[in-house]
C-alpha cells in the first residue's frame, strides 16, 4: 500500500486516527507541533514523540512527497517552483513578495478542465486531483525555503489560484483550507486566504454553507453572457443568471465582499462600454473589482495584452460608476509570468 501525505491530516483527522490506535490525545499536538512549528523532515527527528506512535506513523504516512524540480526567481522577489509529485507529475507554485507580506498561490489540480480560452494552465487537460497533503506541501516547502534563507520570513498569505479549479476539487481543497488555517499549526488566518473559482455556482452555495470566512474571488472576465461564454466556456453550463445569485448568496452569508477578477484582453472586453455594462451587471453588491493585464501566452494569440491607457480608462468608467476596484500589481515579469506557463513549457 503507497503511503500518503501526513499533511493531508487535519488535527482531528491525525487526533482521531492517533486515538483509534491507543496513543494519547496529547499525541497529535506533539507532533502537530513539529510538522508545523519546528517544521521537521523525517519522523525520526520528532525526537520527544513515543517510539511506538512514530513506527506507526512512518508505517503509514511519508512527510515529503513532492520534490524540486525547477525554480525561477525574478528580480521582484517572485519565485516560481515546479514540484514533481511522487506520480512523476508536475505543479507550479508561486511565492509572491507584498508590501503586507508573503503569499503563495497554490495549485489544486494536475492540469485543468474548465478550457478558460485565454488560459496557459488549461492548455494541458486535467490528469488528476490533488490530494490535500499535495496542496498543504506546496505551503510547506516554500515555507522550508524560506527557513534555509534564513530572514526569518514566514509565508503569510495562500491565494488558490494557480493551476486547477478548485471548486471541482472541492473536498481536498477545503480540508487543505482547514489545515493552514489551524491555530496550532501554520496559522494563516482566513482572511488572508482567498478562494479563486471559475464559477461554479453550485459549490459557490455549499462553500458559503462552510462559513469558513476566507475570501472569495470569481473569475468574470465579461460582463454579459454572449462575450463570457466565448471566453470561459463554462458559462455555457453555468450562465450569469446563476452566477450572480450564487455570489450573493455567498456575500450574504460571509458578510464578505467579494471579489471579481476580470482579465482585460484587447479590443475584446477592455471598452468603455464594457465596463459601464459590467458597473450596471455589479449594482450595488459589495464587490471588489481586480483589473487584470492580459499576459499574452504563445498558443492563444488571438489575446493581446490592452494598452495602458485602455486599462486606466476602463478603470476610471468603473470608479465613475461607483464600483470599487484596481488594476492587479503584477509578478514576476521577467519570468513566465503567466499562470501555468512555466510548466507548460516544461511538459512540452
Ligand atoms: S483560468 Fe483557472 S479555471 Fe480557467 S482553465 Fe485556467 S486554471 Fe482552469
């Protein structure tokens, strides 16, 4: 039997499996603490925990699964690792360096089914679900990354949204939510975590359900269903109609607002007009609107990047409008900036 991941346990995930075993309450902590804490490597070095609990431990659960495979380091600070799981596969995972601190944007997924037409990730199609313990690694050994540096740095912001949705990894995903949100482990507070999704308005209504008070970004990129369709297919299954319920279902429900993501491509969705039909399709909600640059991607040149003047004039209609937004500072430029594009180059 292959072992799996002991960061794929939430602590009473690891607690109940502990006492089913006969080891004590306190087991879980102990060992929470060097997993997360003292952020150990092997079992061997949880060197106060009882040789009996660790044998069953290292019998059933490996602590490192994913291994470097690449890493490439931008002049801003950003770093892009590409991971390779025990399965051979590969993942991209992005530290990004803020003025409030470190955030890392995490993948969910092997791949993407979701065929955004603008997309470097959906290029390659969905092989697998992450595991849990797969995503939580990610955290982790950018986390060790830093400790080798040795700043003292600590990761502080999670962004889910590298490559994958994560709505179509839903229970993974939410347990990996538990894990890093835990007082007694990592402790990234849910605020500082936020859940990007293309739209799927059925898990957007359970994920509200959850009350786990992280934030929620929607991928939007129209402001109408005949130009978001022929941008994200999804919104052929899953049009605005609803969408925007399931938005303020959830914005009702965390007292949040919400944020909108809308990437702007030239002359397909960056004209005044665009935007005042996307401040009369927002109205009054409490939402946020993250104006993304296009980072044009060799295998979909029908996108281009919009001209900065485009951007400061879409933005400026919004704000006219009475909508709340910004244009996304970006990363990592003089690397493969967009999301997934590293790695694509790679399985090529
Ligand atoms: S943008 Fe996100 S949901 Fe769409 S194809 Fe890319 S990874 Fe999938």
């Amino acid at each position: 039997m292959s072992k799996t991941s002991i960061y794929g346990l939430t602590f009473e995930q690891l607690s109940a499996w502990l006492l089913e075993r006969g080891h004590k309450k306190g087991r879980a902590s102990q060992v929470w603490e060097w997993l997360y804490r003292k952020r150990v490597t092997t079992f061997t070095d949880m060197v106060d925990v009882n040789l009996d609990c660790l044998k069953v431990l290292s019998e059933n659960f490996t602590i490192q699964t994913l291994t470097e495979h690449t890493k490439q380091e931008s002049a801003d600070g950003t770093i892009k690792f590409l991971f390779a799981l025990a399965d051979g596969d590969l993942i991209e995972t992005v530290l990004m360096r803020h003025k409030y601190g470190l955030s890392v944007c995490v993948t969910t997924q092997v791949g993407c089914n979701i065929g955004c037409s603008f997309c470097a990730s959906g290029l390659l199609k969905k092989d697998r679900d992450l595991s849990s313990g797969e995503i939580v690694e990610q955290i982790m050994n950018v986390q060790l990354h830093l400790d080798e540096v040795g700043k003292g740095e600590r990761v502080s912001h999670i962004v889910v949204m590298g490559i994958g949705e994560p709505f179509d990894n839903f229970e993974n995903m939410v347990d990996f939510l538990e894990i890093v949100k835990d007082q007694k482990g990592l402790e990234i507070g849910p605020r500082h975590i936020t859940v990007s999704t293309s739209g799927l308005a059925q898990k957007i209504y359970e994920f509200a359900d959850l009350k786990l008070q992280v934030n929620l970004a929607i991928s939007l990129h129209a402001p109408n269903n005949e130009l978001r369709t022929r941008i994200m297919k999804i919104n052929r299954a899953i049009p605005l109609e609803k969408l925007m319920p399931a938005i303020d279902y959830y914005i009702e429900k965390s007292n949040r607002r919400i944020t909108l993501e809308y990437i702007l491509l030239k002359d397909v969705n960056d004209q005044k007009e665009h935007a005042e039909e996307l401040a009369e399709l927002i109205g009054d909600r409490r939402a946020y609107v993250n104006l993304i640059p296009y980072n044009p991607v060799d295998e979909h040149s029908q996108y281009q990047r919009s001209e900065e003047k485009t951007v400061l004039a879409f933005y400026d209609t919004l704000k006219k409008n009475g909508i709340t937004c910004g244009i996304r500072i970006e990363h990592g430029t003089d690397i493969d900036a967009a999301c997934g594009q590293l790695r694509s180059k790679q399985m090529k």
